[in-house]
C-alpha cells in the first residue's frame, strides 16, 4: 500500500467557487474513503485550491508528508495555472484525477490542466471515473504503487561482491547511469571479505542451521567430497557473512560473483543466495534481501524492483532449455531460487518439505550444497531490465509456471542439470520472438499480473517498454 497526496482544484472566482465548494468537498470525502477503504494512507490537501497562493502552499504541505503520488483532483471546472503552480511545488509523480459527472465539468479541467503540463513537458498520469469503481481505486493504487516502488530506488545502495563473472558484460552495468536514472549507489566489496568473515562466523549457529536444514529439508544428500556436514556448515557460515556485510554497509540489494573464485576454491553461493531471497530462515520470519548469482546488477536492479511492486521473493534463473515439443521453458539455473518458491507457502516447513539440498557439479570443484526444487505452479509476471545501444529496456511479459506428473517432472528436470531449482514456464511469447530479442541469459519472475504496475514504473523512470506477446 502506498501514502497518496490528494489535492482538489477548483474555479479562481469567488462566487464561483463558494456555490461548488461543498460538491468538491463531498466528492473529494468519496475519494479518500475508498483509497484508505483500499489500505492507502492519503495525506489531504489542506484546503481546496481556489486562487494563487494556495496553489502553493497546499502544494507544499502536501509534499512535505513525503508523499508516493499526489492525486490532483478536477470535480468541476478548474484555472489550469493552479495545477502549474500546484506541480511546480510537488517534486514527486502526479496523477490528474477527473469526474465523471456531466452536471460539472470537470473533465475541462483535467483536460486543460494535462495539457498545460504536457506544453511543459511535466510527466505525469490521467484517469477519470466514479470514486465508487473500485477498477478506478485500483488503478490508482497501481500508480502509487509504482511510484512508490521508483521512490524507494532512489537512495539506495547495491552492494557488489566480485567483479564481473566469466566475462558475462550483460552482468555489469553502468554506475553513472544507474545513479543518474534510478538514484542507486554501488558499493564494491571483494568477496574476500565473505571468505574471511565466513570462517569468523559463529559456529554454534551455522551447527543449529545444518541441523534445521537437515530437519526441515526433503533430503540432504551428502556424498562425502562434494557435500559434507562441514562444507554445508562453510556455506551457511557465508550466509552470516553476507549478512553481516549487508548490516553494516547498509545494503539495499547485493549480487555475489560466486564464479570461478569461490566454486572453484571454496564454496558455491547457493544457500547464501537462496536464504537471503526468502522471507525467512532458520531463526524465523525476516525481511527478504534480494541478492543475484553473478553479481548480476541489472539482474538485482529488475528483481530489487519486483520486489517493491509485488510484495514477494523474487525469482532468478537461467533461461535455460527450450522444451519444443510442449512449448514449454527451463528456468533454471545453479541453485539460487528461493525456497519460497518451491510451494509459496507462508510456512517455511511446506516450502522445504519440497526442497533437497544435492552435491554442487562438476561446474563447481569447491563442493556444496544445490538449493533443488521444482516451482510451484501458477500465472507469474516475468521480466529483465536490458540494454540496447546503451539505453535501457524493460522486456515484460506474462507466463505461467507448470507442473506434471512426477515421472514427466524428473524426466524434464534430467534433460538439463537435475541437481539445480527449476521452473517450468509457459510463456505469453513466441520462442522465436523471445531468443531473438531477449536481450539476457538470466530472467526474473514474481507471482500474479503486476504489469499495469511495471508499466507505470518505466514510465516513471524514462525507461523503454519491451513488452512480449503471442
């Protein structure tokens, strides 16, 4: 849920205005009952603006409450320089909002204010309709969550584990850019601080974590050389690394290199990565921490995003296989999708009741612990921020997870890496259209439709739709 600014407008002549200013009050009383009605908190102008002053100075207290949108509200003919002078006190996004009464003509006003706004260049958003409608009341809601979702970018700080993995360019992104157009900081931290820190970790709970994952997990595969109690227990000791580089470099959002140093000489990610995306862990419920293999910034960036509209774990995967004969994709990748995925429960014991932790392949010499399980099924909202001639894209589309029958699930699974998290996707997009555009090897998803949101976001932040359809 997001904080909505509403601000009414109205006519700058007195008598005018004195023979409407109930109507408006009434109407604007409608529309802020169905916004908190809707779970929004709304800060409301402080009065109805009918002349220059207030245009300001409603404006401004209204933007003092740090609002996500601000709702500019036309129930009835309203001058257009009051919404100039109104949005050139509110730095944040707006939302012109008109009746649908045909008594008033507040569509005028909506229409002549918009189109003052769009002589300057003033981005912003238009819907009109009944306060009763609760289509309207959510599309509103869409817009502030959006703009909310954008906000909470700006200020924040991407921590950076490793450099550039296996000279994957579409893994690293421009530190300028990002801080020019999404308001986001990088900090560098070499991952071995993760090693260091990892064997500085506590034992004792990286001991009472193998035992709870040993517990709550559908199987722990030890082999004895690439899984061992005491390889598990390093991997989880690099989890409470993380954490506590997180913590103390007041990270927003991560992305760990993993490849070839840590696979290679001492441990994969995998239970790190999967842990930090998951609402919880073996010490209870927590806030998920979105982290992408590869250090993946762009990866982060759309998951980071993901996260603010949809409210849940993110998650992360190759595109890994292209099953033609179903039309059907392999989401998969080494081990770092969220347990939450497995069932999408809100228990933690029915998401790794479905969850085995296997022995780490021959990719990874250093052993550990692959986060395996097969994605519950259900619609999902698929996405990737890319990069085409240096500018930045949002490639979008709609799918939906399967599931089959255990014996075609395994067989599936086995075509490609059986040890690692997989997600079996049917995709509102042709493969020929999709491997010809599709401008990453890595891919995010969350549950449900939220592209009216991810739309309105690009918006928001200058950034090109690349939507797929069939």
């Amino acid at each position: 849920m997001a904080r909505i600014g509403v601000i009414s407008m109205s006519d700058g002549r007195d008598y005018v205005h004195a023979g409407i200013a109930d109507f408006i009050s009434s109407t604007e009383d409608h529309l802020v009952a169905a916004l908190i009605q809707a779970g929004h908190e709304v800060v409301r102008g402080e009065e109805t603006i009918s002349d220059n002053a207030s245009a300001s100075s409603v404006a401004r207290g209204v933007a003092a409450a740090e609002v996500d949108l601000t709702v500019f509200h036309y129930a009835v003919w309203a001058f257009p320089h009051f919404t100039m002078l109104a949005a050139g006190a509110t730095p944040g996004p707006l939302l012109l909002l008109s009746n649908i009464d045909p008594v008033q003509p507040g569509m005028v006003g909506m229409l002549a204010a918009g189109g003052a706004l769009d002589q300057i260049g003033r981005t912003h958003t238009r819907l009109w309709g009944d306060p009763a409608d609760p289509a309207l009341i959510e599309a509103i809601g869409v817009q502030a969550g959006a703009a909310a979702a954008v906000a909470s970018l700006r200020g924040s700080t991407f921590g950076r584990f490793g450099g550039r993995p296996m000279g994957m360019n579409t893994a690293v992104a421009n530190t300028d850019q990002w801080q020019r157009i999404f308001g986001i900081d990088v900090e560098e931290i070499d991952q071995w601080e993760i090693v260091r820190r990892a064997e500085l970790a506590d034992a004792s709970e990286a001991k009472a974590a193998r035992e709870w994952l040993e517990t709550h997990a559908a199987g722990v595969h030890y082999d004895g050389a690439k899984l061992t109690p005491e390889i598990l227990e390093r991997q989880i000791r690099s989890y409470l690394a993380v954490r506590e580089l997180i913590a103390e470099w007041r990270l927003d959002f991560s992305g760990i290199k993993g490849q070839p140093e840590l696979t290679q000489y001492f441990a994969t990610m995998d239970i790190t990565e999967a842990f930090l995306n998951d609402p919880y862990d073996w010490n209870g419920p927590k806030e998920t921490h979105v982290c992408a293999t590869e250090a993946d910034m762009d990866g982060a960036l759309t998951m980071q995003l993901l996260k603010q509209i949809a409210g849940t774990p993110v998650l992360f995967a190759d595109v890994r296989h292209y099953h033609a004969d179903r039309d059907i994709w392999d989401l998969c990748n080494s081990g770092q999708h969220a347990t939450w995925y497995a069932a999408r429960s809100a228990d933690p014991a029915e998401n790794l009741a479905k969850v085995h932790l296997y022995p780490e392949v021959f990719f990874f010499p250093a052993g550990g612990a692959s986060v395996h399980h097969l994605a519950a099924p259900g619609g999902m909202t698929l996405a990737r921020l890319t990069r085409k001639d240096g500018d930045y894209r949002m490639q979008l589309m709609l799918g939906d997870f399967e599931t089959y029958d255990e014996q075609t699930n395994e067989a599936l699974m086995k075509q490609s890496t059986w040890e690692w998290p997989h997600a079996f996707a049917r995709l509102d997009a042709r493969a020929e259209d999709f491997l010809s555009r599709f401008g990453a090897n890595h891919i995010h998803a969350v549950p449900g439709d939220h592209r009216a949101a991810v739309r309105a976001a690009c918006e928001l932040l200058g950034v090109t739709l690349d939507e797929f359809v069939r």
